[in-house]
C-alpha cells in the first residue's frame, strides 16, 4: 500500500483548514428583540441591549461589605476527646 504524498493529501477538498474561531471581530451584528425591554436592537450577541446592561450593572452589582471574622468558637455539641478528658 502507498502513502499519498503531501501535495496530493494538500489537494484534497475534504482535507480543508478549519475555520479560524479566534478572531473576535468575525461575527456580524444580527437585529433581534431586547428579550428585558422589548426593543428592536442590533448587537453582536444575543441578550439584553447596551441599555439595559448599563441599567442592571448599576441597579445589582454590590461592593462586598467589610466583614470581621471573628474568633472561632466550636459548637455545644461537639463531645471532647476521650483521651484529653482521662486523667
């Protein structure tokens, strides 16, 4: 049996190059409805328009609040060890 030689393998339509998905800028806009507010909006992806994106950016991210941790205290319920308790 004889191998294809790299010119004829290179020839071959099914043997194509994938598609690049790398590039960021290959996706067209595509015209669709705002699913949040209901207006006819041209975007790149699919979901809520510029302006609504602005508006839940503003109303639902929270910076996170101060927290003290404390010192760690073990529950009542938890028995000693048998060991350190035998005297």
């Amino acid at each position: 049996m004889q191998r294809d030689t790299p010119e004829k393998l290179s020839q071959d339509p099914r043997r194509s190059d994938p598609p690049d998905v790398t590039s960021r800028g290959s996706d067209p806009p595509a015209a669709f409805t705002c699913p949040r507010c209901g207006r006819e909006v041209v975007e790149r992806f699919w979901g809520p328009c510029a302006s609504c994106r602005d508006e839940l950016v503003r109303t639902q991210v929270r910076v996170p609040a101060e927290r003290d941790a404390g010192r760690f205290e073990p529950a009542m319920h938890v028995v000693p060890n048998q060991v350190a308790t035998k005297e």
